[in-house]
C-alpha cells in the first residue's frame, strides 16, 4: 500500500556508519473490529534494552494525540525530527496498514526490536501492543498483538 | 429576505438536520447514563494515590486509570497477557462492570458527527452546524418581528395550527440549539484548520529519573496531592522498566511522576486555549455537565417537529396565495387588487371581492402587494386590502410595497380605496394601512380616493359587506360580498340541553350545550366531510352558521373540546337574528358550526391571581376557565347581571367551583336588584385588593359588551395610578386580555 524510500533516523546513520547494505522490508499491520475512531498507530525500532532507535511509520496526523503512544512517544520525545515525512492517516478499524521501508542489514539479526504502540479515542492506549525481534527467521512470520492489532508480520 | 434566509436552508438541509438532531438526542442521554453507572465520592474524599493503590490491589496488571468527565472511574488492565477494561468503585478499586464502549453509541455518534462517511461526511455535518446557526438566528428575528419586540418573546404566542406550534417550540427550544450550532460549527471549524486550534503536546519526557527501586504506587507524594476529582488519566510506566515514569493527566495539566521518589516531574499547567477548547466540547456534548446534556438533547428533538410544522407553514403559505381563477393580467385589468397578509386570512377577503367584482364583469387583476407593478395601463380602480403585521409593521406579503411605490406611476383617472384588517384589542390596530401610510404614500402618488380606509375589525363579515356595498355604490355596481373564512368546513352540532335565564329582567340568555351529531354510522367512513370539531378550549370561538346563507356569527367557548360538549352563553338580542335562531332552539335541533382559535384570550399558566371580570353572557369563557381550573390556582370572578333572581347564569355550577377552590373569591354585582350596582363598582369597592393582586403579577381577562369593557378600564385604570402603571403596560405584557363584541 504504501511504499517509501527509508532512511532511518540520523541517530542509527551516526551508530552505524560503516553499513551501507540495505533491504526492502513490508512491514503488515492488520487491525481488529475494535469498532471505535480511527486508530492511531507508530512502528519503531528498539534496542535489545527496549530503547528507542528510530521511527518507522506513525499512523495518526494530529500531533496533539501522539502522546498517547507512550513509548514511542517517550523515545523519540516528540520531536518532529524523528517523524517527519513518516506520517499518514489514522487506520479505520478492522483495515490493514501495509508499509515497505529500505532497512539496513545491519539493524537485523542484531537484538533490535519492532514495537507498535496504538492508541484509539476515547479507549486504551496499548504501549507495545506488538513487541517481535527483527531477525531473518521471524521473518513472514505472523504474530498478534495485545490490544487492536489482530496481526503483524514483516517480511523481506 | 429574512423570511427567505429561515426557510430555504432550513428546508434543503432539513434532512440532515433532523438526523443530526434525533442522534444528537440520543448521545445527549450518553453523560447522565454514565453519571448514573459511576460511584462519585465527594471531592477531597479520595486522592489519585488512594485510588491507584486501591486499584492495584485488585488489578495487578493495571495499565492506565481513566476518570471519564462523568465521572466514571475506567481501569484499563493486562492479565495473563489478555487485556481488559472495567468500570471500579473507587472507594474500593473492585470492579463494578466490565467496561465496553456501546457499539450503538459508537455508531450514533459517527453517524452524528460524519453521517458514516467519514472526512466528506464531517465537512457536511459542519456546514449544516452553520445551517443551523443561521436557521436559529433568523428564527429569532422572525419570532422578534412577529411577537412585536423582543420583550413580547415570552408572551403568549398568537396564531394556530402549524404556526403556533413552530413558534411555541423554536422559542423553547432555540436557546438549546443555538448553543449546539455554535459549538458544533466552532468544533467543525478547528477540524478542518478555518479556526484556530490550541494543539497541546503536553511536557517532554524527563531526561533523567531516579531510576530506584519503585515505591508502591499509594505512597507516591506526587499522586497524594491530586484529587480523585481532578484526574483525567494516570498511565502506569511499563513493567518492570525502571527508567520509565507514571504519566498523570489532571484537569489542570499534564506531568509525569517518579516511580521511585513520587517527585512530580515536568508538570505543565493546561493552556488557556486548550480550556476553552474542552468548554466548547463539553457545551456541546453535555461530558460532565450531564444536566446540560438532557435539556441540549430535548431541544434537539424539537427539531424533527420544527422541520414539520416548518415545511406544512411553507407549503400552506405557498398554496394559499396561489392562483386565482380568471385573475386577469396587470396590463389588461380595469380593477386591481392588492393583498397585504402575513397568515392568508386577508386572501379570502380579496378572493371574495375579486369573484363579486368579475360577476360583475370587471377585468380583475389580483396580487399581493410586492408585486405592485410600474403601472396598470387600463385600470381606473385600485383596492388594498392590508393586515398589519406585530408592531405595526408591514406583513409578509406587503414588506416590499413601499420601496415599489416609489417607481410607481399612476394613471390619471386610477382612484383608489385601501381597507385594513386587524383586531381593535391590539393598539396597533390597523396600523400599516392607516399610520405607516398604504393610504397617504397613495395620495401622494397623485391618486384620487374612490373611498376613505376603512378597518375591519377580526375578520368581521358583517364589516366586509358594508364596506361592500359603499363601494358598489361609488362604482355603480352593487356587490355582495358575503365572506366566509376558508376554514370553516361546518360541523353538525345537536342541542343537547339549554339552561335560560333572563327572561323576567328583559334580558333572556341561554346557555346552550351542544354534542357533535354526526357520530358513529357508516358515514364515518367517508373522507369528505369532518365529523368532529377540531380540538378548542375555552375562549375559543364558536362559529355558528345562521339560516338563509348569512355570514357566520361567533360565540366564545365555556367548553373544552375534553369535555365533549361545546357549550355557549348567548344573549337574546332584539332583532339579533343568529341569536334569535339559536334562542329558538329545542334539544334535538341541530345547527352548523365550526371552531376559530382564539389562543389571544386564556388564563396565564401558573400561580398567579387571575381576575375574571365579566357581565351578562360575558360569563360564558370565564366560567369555563374556573371549570378548567384543576390546579386550584387563585382566580377571582366580578361579573355583573340585573338581577339575582332572573340572570345569575352559572349560579349552582359557581357555588360548586368555590366549595371546591376551583374558584378563590367570587364578586356579583346586580343592576336592577342592588341599587344599580355594575360590576365596576364591585372592582372600585374591592380595589385595594385588586391593587394587591395586580402588584403580584395578576393577569386579567374582561369578556363582555363594549360599553361594560370601557367602564371597566376606567375603573382599572384609577386602580392602577398608585401601582404608577396603566392598562397599555399590562397589555404589552399580557396580562389585560380582553373578548369584547
């Protein structure tokens, strides 16, 4: 559905300078019939620690809600730097969020993680709703989330 | 033009409004449900520390506590990996219910706010937010027009039908939807970027925490010092992450606090903007003002009615002007004629002058008065027929006249004659055709007048055919015009029992009850004709059709069409010949007759003393206001007849009413037995109290001949001197109502 060019965030270019190799990677969301608002939703990667490296896609145009997803939102501080041009539209319930982005190698099989935070008005917000290492073998794998994600999956 | 502004958008947009209306009603019910589900304790009674270790103690696996602006305290929680929502007591932290957004409420309300199209179907519930508004303006500023100002707002509407119910509920109604458009379109407007939006990110994470052993969340200093009242939302820090902190949100503002230390770290109070924003919100969805809420959705249902009668007024206003056979066109006519009315009643006067002046074989050209043309080539005479319009001024069909007049040019040999409609209770009587000049800005035009202005006073028949027959006299041709309203499709009524009186005094009266006759039968079954009356009330009138094809005659009503009975009180009149016909009567005789509204003459609704004056067949409506009397509110009667032995109409049913306090006092005054006494003297003896009841807000009502209604404002003027108020400032309010024939 949508398909970007990524370069991830200047704090992981700084970290890694000497990997050049990049991969296309889909990254698929698929909501459940929560039945509420649209759902605002942020992709990032963490450390093995659980620290936050960098955006890779927030679902959700209105800022003023992004505090709702905690932890990205605690990662990345807010700051429009770490999300600019990596936006699009909140996803309607039951709709699936598909993304391709240009990861580097380097970032797989390395103890990094993709965690997505969802939010939805006037419901719970779901700090790591998913939370799946980014290796090789997870790859195509399908996982479900803990609060309105029925599945995610990524895949080279 | 204001008229236009109400009705157009109203009538396009009503089918969205009605959809946003009915769902807005039914989310309006949304704040006082929650209310009602949500154990509330008082404020001061339980800190946001209490209730999250309270909390915590049932729900290990607590994610984030939310305080809904009902009230309502949400634990959203996680166990053994499956999340979960319910409703607490936060006395205790158990939980009450599981808590689950209602599916239909969710639907409602995306159907309210986007007609279920999402962004196009928001961007259409905006603009008919400001559809709305507009209708809710120029409604009030046709009600202030109409009423007479904006002090007469809260006075008893005239009129009936569709009309009176559009104006009674818009006027309860519109302060309601006046407050829901505008916030509504304010809403829409920061949506879609035309008005400014305050967007609070809220503080930035702290760089630095203490990282220590977390404390339990009841002793955390930070969370101590909120109350359970100002919370909106406590988001717990991530399991078994030291560096992470509690996210607490309160009315107020927004920080973050230690797990380890309960330091309140990063606070930040709300913006001013941001306060506002969430006023408007909860102003327009009732969120914590569930009060507001109930009486913001029962305006709203008015709207489904409103767009009803609102459409019925149209097309009836519409129709009722319409065309007239044989009308014939501006430039060919010999005879014009020219319709100033706001309601139509003036329209069946020009349509029976138009019939008699075409059997008469004159080229008759009719429109209303907005339509005057540049000039009328071939025509020598000229009739207006004008109403006058709340206060004085024109009516609808007329508002354009004086501007048109301007570029008018008469003929040489046009004469003219104008004839004003209106009801002589009211001081502006008449006004638009006499004082805001229809007949002068005539004259001036260099027009000749065929025939002074003339008044007709309540659409009176009698009036309208001697006018008739002066002017068929000054053209040479006799007219009969004989009106009848358009209304009046006639009832069958049976006499069903009379009760008379008078007759030693020279003063026969009766009062006569009737039953509709035509019940029952397979006739029932038959469209055409009407078999009941219409619903009516006490002071209402009754429209009795007399023999041999004469014009209608009124009575007013001493019965509700609750009752079953249609009951007048009728005098005798030497040569009166509808009072003659219905004193001749013998139960089982039927007459014809219909229902004209009179909503001007009724008891105020309330507890207010209500002073009924009356004499001789003037007692009929009083005496049926005393029946209807069930809230026992105070109401006093002086009323006057010739003698206690002959003409004391109502006498045993009046004793009853005071036994029962349906009547509080009761003052008779009797001519030919207690020295000539008339009920003005009762008033003058008993003034000091009438002056009491009037320093209270009393309302009064005078039903009776003329000469007795104008002693009776005499009497109450000199009343009135020491209160320094007069009968002109009681009526403006509405509370000198007068029925006088």
């Amino acid at each position: 559905m949508k398909k970007i060019v990524f370069a991830l965030g200047l704090a992981i270019a700084v970290a890694l300078p000497a990997l050049a190799q990049a991969r296309e990677v889909t990254f698929t969301t698929e909501l459940l019939n929560y039945g509420g608002d649209g759902a605002y939703v942020a992709l990032y990667l963490t450390d093995a620690a659980g620290n936050y490296q960098g955006t890779l896609w927030v679902a959700g145009k209105k800022s003023k809600y992004y505090k709702h997803l905690s932890g990205w939102a605690r990662g990345s501080r807010l700051n429009p730097a770490e999300y600019d041009g990596l936006t699009g539209a909140s996803i309607t319930s039951g709709r699936t969020l598909k993304i391709t982005l240009n990861l580097d190698d380097a970032l797989i099989d390395s103890g990094h993680e993709i965690r997505i935070d969802t939010a939805v008005e006037d419901m719970r917000d779901n700090r790591a709703d998913v939370a799946v290492p980014l290796t090789i073998e997870g790859a195509g794998k399908a996982v479900a989330g803990r609060g309105y994600v029925r599945s995610f999956r990524y895949d080279f | 033009m204001l008229r236009q502004l109400h009705g157009l958008p109203g009538l396009l947009a009503s089918l969205f409004l009605v959809t946003l209306a009915i769902t807005g009603a039914v989310l309006a019910l949304a704040p006082a449900i929650d209310r009602a589900a949500a154990v509330i304790p008082p404020d001061g009674e339980v800190s946001v520390a209490e209730l999250a270790g309270r909390v915590v103690e049932h729900y290990p696996g607590t994610e984030q506590i939310v305080r809904g602006r009902s009230g309502g305290v949400i634990v959203y929680y996680s166990r053994d990996g499956q999340p979960g929502a319910d409703l607490v007591n936060p006395l205790t932290g158990e939980g009450v219910a599981p808590y689950e957004p209602s599916a239909f409420f969710i639907w409602i309300k995306d159907l309210h706010r986007s007609f279920l199209l999402d962004d196009a179907g928001r961007m259409l519930a905006g603009v008919m937010a400001v559809v709305m508004l507009l209708v809710c303006i120029s409604g009030i500023l046709l009600l202030v027009r109409r009423t007479g100002g904006w002090k007469a707002m809260i006075r008893p509407l005239a009129g009936t039908g569709s009309k009176r119910i559009h104006s009674e509920l818009a006027r309860f109604a519109v302060l309601g939807l006046l407050l829901s458009a505008l916030t509504g379109t304010y809403m829409s407007g920061q949506r879609f970027g035309v008005l400014p939006e305050t967007s609070e990110l809220g503080p930035a994470f702290p760089a630095e925490v203490s990282g220590g052993q977390p404390a339990p969340v009841g002793s955390l200093s930070a969370l101590s010092d909120v109350d359970l009242s100002e919370l909106r939302e406590l988001v717990f820090p991530y399991p078994n992450d030291p560096q992470d902190v509690y996210s607490l949100t309160t009315s107020g503002g927004s920080g973050f606090v230690d797990q380890a230390t309960g330091e309140l770290l990063k606070y930040q109070p709300r913006a001013e903007g941001s306060v506002f924003q969430q006023w408007i919100v909860s102003l327009h969805t009732g969120e914590g003002l569930w009060w507001l809420g109930l009486i913001l959705g029962a305006a709203a249902l008015m709207v489904p009615v409103l767009s009803v009668t609102g459409i019925t007024i149209w097309w009836q206003r519409r129709r009722s002007s319409g065309q007239l056979p044989d009308n014939a066109d501006a430039s060919q006519a010999d005879t014009v004629i020219l319709v100033g009315s706001e309601s139509n009643a003036t329209w069946g006067f020009a349509r029976e002058l138009h019939t008699s002046l075409n059997k008469a074989g004159f080229q008759v050209h009719c429109n209303e008065m907005n339509a005057l043309a540049d000039n009328y080539p071939q025509a020598s005479r000229l009739f207006v027929l004008t109403s006058t319009y709340g206060d004085g001024d024109a009516p609808a069909s007329a508002r354009r006249f004086m501007a048109r007049l301007s570029d008018f040019r008469a003929e040489k040999n046009l004469t003219y004659a104008v004839l004003g409609f209106g009801d002589r209770q009211f001081p502006n009587f008449c006004q638009f055709a006499v004082d805001v000049d229809v007949d002068a800005a005539l004259a001036t035009k260099g027009l000749s007048r065929l025939n002074a202005v003339e008044l007709i006073d309540r659409c009176s028949a009698s009036q309208f055919s001697e006018w008739g027959d002066r002017v068929g006299e000054l053209i040479g041709t006799p007219l009969a015009l004989t009106y009848s309203p358009l209304q009046s499709a006639t009832v069958k009524l049976e006499l069903v029992e009379r009760a008379d009186y008078g007759i030693a005094v020279q003063a026969p009266t009766s009062i006569l009850r009737f039953k509709s006759a035509e019940q029952g039968g397979w006739t029932k079954f038959l469209p055409k004709t009407p078999r009941t009356l219409p619903s009516f009330e006490a002071g209402d009138l009754l429209g009795v059709m007399p023999p041999h094809g004469e014009a209608p005659r009124f009575y007013s009503l001493a019965s509700s069409a609750t009752e079953g009975i249609v009951e007048i009180c009728v005098r005798k009149q030497p040569g009166g010949l509808c009072s003659g016909y219905l004193h001749n009567l013998k139960p089982g005789d039927h007459i014809d007759g219909f229902i004209r509204h009179n909503p001007g003459f009724r008891p105020a609704i309330g507890n207010i003393p209500i002073i009924l004056i009356g004499a001789g067949a003037g007692i009929g409506p009083l005496a049926g206001f005393i029946r209807k009397n069930a809230s026992r509110n105070p109401m006093y009667l002086y009323w006057g007849g010739r003698s206690s032995q002959s003409d004391f109409l109502y006498q045993p049913e009046l004793g009853r009413y005071l036994e029962d306090q349906r009547l509080t006092g009761l003052n008779t005054a009797f001519s030919r037995t207690d020295k000539g006494a008339y009920v003005q003297d009762r008033l003058m003896q008993d003034q000091s109290h009438v002056r009491q009841m009037i320093s209270t807000g009393a309302q009064i009502l005078v039903c009776g001949g003329r000469d007795m209604a104008a002693g009776v404002r005499l009497v109450i003027e000199d009343i009135l001197k020491p209160l320094h108020t007069d009968i002109e400032t009681l009526r403006a309010q509405g509370r000198y109502l007068e029925d006088v024939y």
